[in-house]
C-alpha cells in the first residue's frame, strides 16, 4: 500500500549526477540535519540511484557535500525548535 504522505527531504543539492537529499530530525535537543548523497543515472528509461561513486564523481561528491554543509549552516538555526 503507498503511503498518502512520503517524508520528503527538506533541501536537495544536485550537482550533474550527483545529489544531497538533507533531511530534518526533530529531536529533545532541538533539529539535527542528516545527509544522504546518490549517484542518478538513467537504465534505458528508468531512474535509478546509487551510493557507489567512480574515481570522476568524486570532485562533485566534494562539492554537493560542501554545499549541503553550508546550507545546514545557513538554515539549522532558524529551524531551532
């Protein structure tokens, strides 16, 4: 059965084939932000995702990672609860 409404991530980096979903956890000790990070690519007409990452992802892993870190930053603290 689908689910009516599915948690969607609160910010998304996406830089070519490489994405940051950032999600928010509310916590006792106020919101933390974690990160999962993908690789996108298309199988003959399908979407389909991975977290393994060749030797040419890894400079736009760094960089999709920087800017989730600073958009945790910018945003965590007016998300305080």
């Amino acid at each position: 059965m689908p689910r009516q409404n599915p948690v969607q991530p609160v910010h998304e980096v996406r830089l070519g084939s490489i994405k940051a979903a950032i999600w928010e956890n509310k916590t006792e000790n106020g919101t933390r932000f974690n990160v999962t990070i993908a690789r996108i690519y298309k199988d003959g007409e399908q979407w389909k995702s991975t977290d393994s990452f060749g030797r040419d992802d890894l400079l736009l892993l760094a960089k999709v990672v920087d800017q989730a870190h600073t958009w945790i930053f910018d945003n965590g603290k007016s998300r305080h609860d």
